[in-house]
C-alpha cells in the first residue's frame, strides 16, 4: 500500500524532498521543550519524543533517541550519515555519535520544517524516588533506561530542610541520598525501574554501599503511593524468596525532596567516566 503524504508547503518540500537545509535557529521547534511527540511533516509516522529532546546549541533540534527501532532510517551522505523517515523516506537531517552530550552519545539533527508536532498532557509523567549509596552511581544507570525523562540528584527522608552535601555527610540530618526520576509510564514501567535499582547496588547491605558507609548509604524506596509500594514490597518478596537478605525499605508517603548542589547532578555524564561503586548484578 502506498504511503499517503500530507501537502507541504514549497520550504518543507525543499527540505522534505529536495535533502535541503534550514538557516540554524530558524526553525520553530529549535527552543520547543513542551510535552510531546514530533511526527514527520510529509507522512505522519512518529518519529521523536520530547523526552529524548535536548539543548545542544547547534541551531536545529536535536534528540538523542528515536522513539522506536525503525522510526528513523539512516544512510551514508558523503562524510556523514543521513537520517531519514523510515516510513516515507523524507529527509529529517543528519546523526552524530561521540559527542557527549547525553548518556546515549548520539544526536539527530533534524529540520524543524520535517516535523510536525502532536502535544501531550504533562500529567502523564509520574516520579520515583531511590535511595541506594551514592547518588552518582544510581543517576548513572537510572538515567540511561528509555522512558527515563530526567533524573535529580538530592537528599530524602530527614529531619532538616534543604541540607547541604556536607550536613548530609556529617550522618546527623537523617536524609538518604537520593534520585528524583520522572519518567514516561508509556515507555518505561514503575517495576521495570524498581528491578533496574534493585541490580545496579547490593539490597543486602545495611546503612553502607561498598566503600560508602553511614545511614545516607542506606537502601529505600521513598513511595509516592500506594500503587508503588505494592511494587517494591512485591520485588522485596520476590529477592528474599531466592535468599537474598534484602535490607530495602519502602517508605509512603515519600517524604520531600531537595535538590543536590549543581555539581552532583549529571556527575559520571559530565566526567565520561562509569561508577566506581555501582554495577549491574541480574539478581532477577
């Protein structure tokens, strides 16, 4: 069956068609950071989440996923790679790898005049917040899971308001530390989440993680409802019935969240290293 396309006007058919160019921070959709999915102009098919959208300060859009396997195809265009519709062929732009910019090391640089753009509510997003060492290592693997929209790290279930790193190292504030995770339940689930905490840190361990010890370290779930708790006391269960002496509480209602100084966020991305103390173990 043929594709069918949509009329376009004489630019997006110059880009769409012809494999042209628009003037970097012309298009419409090179500063757009609202909630949605970004479509091909000439034939509908989806082609990008705003979950995988980031600000790369190159003057076109750019993402660092496509939202499925075949979405977007790619083709050799001379010294670089062409990135194209994969439904209808229409040109989109070019894709770069190496550059660092985000856990996935990859940017497609589309023309705002091959995307047409579909809005979504924001309350769709739901929030999860793990507790399990270092909130370096935890970000690290959290943020690499599709669907994961972005991660903060921060300090959970103390007695002071917004403490700083040293008060929380101190072991005196009661907080743990902590990732805020806000995530797309279309793509990622809350379980599929909970498992990956559960095998990137040792459940096992009481009020330490590897070299890291004292209550900050400690393993827990901060829940934000009811719904959640079933999940992690679900996933407790189901670890200890294989004799895994899990240590992880699940805690509801989740207690309130602050924010980490700015050099905690993003810390392993920004340095281009892997954690010292956290790695994937299949425990499931």
């Amino acid at each position: 069956m043929a594709t069918s396309h949509n009329s376009l006007t004489e630019a997006e058919r110059s880009v769409l068609v012809g494999r042209g160019t628009e003037r970097p921070h012309s298009g419409r959709f090179c500063d757009h950071f609202e909630r949605g999915t970004y479509s091909c102009r000439r034939c509908g098919n989806p082609l990008y989440l705003y979950s995988s959208k980031f600000d790369s300060e190159c003057g076109w859009p750019a993402f660092d996923a496509e939202v499925s396997k075949g979405a977007v195809s790619r083709r050799p265009d001379g010294s670089r790679t062409e990135i194209t519709c994969g439904k209808c062929g229409g040109h989109l732009g070019h894709v770069f790898e190496g550059e660092q910019f985000t856990a996935t090391n990859t940017r497609h640089c589309v023309n705002s005049l091959s995307l047409k753009f579909t809005h979504q509510p924001s309350e769709v997003l739901q929030r999860a917040l793990f507790a399990g060492g270092c909130f370096w290592g935890v970000e690290y693997y959290l943020a690499k899971m599709p669907g994961v929209v972005s991660t903060t790290c921060g300090f959970t279930g103390g007695r002071l308001p917004n403490p700083t790193y040293e008060q929380v190292c101190e072991g005196d504030t009661g907080h743990a530390e902590t990732v805020l995770v806000v995530f797309d339940p279309s793509r990622v689930t809350y379980e599929a989440l909970c498992r990956t905490f559960f095998e990137i840190h040792d459940p096992s361990q009481l009020n330490r993680q590897g070299p890291d010890v004292g209550d900050q370290y400690r393993s827990e779930v901060f829940c934000f409802d009811s719904g959640q708790v079933a999940v992690v006391e679900s996933l407790i269960k189901e670890l200890r019935s294989k004799g895994q002496k899990v240590q992880t509480r699940a805690t509801h209602p989740a207690p309130e969240f602050f924010p980490a100084e700015d050099y905690h966020q993003e810390y392993y991305f920004r340095r281009g290293e892997a954690p010292h103390c956290h790695r994937r173990t299949r425990r499931f």
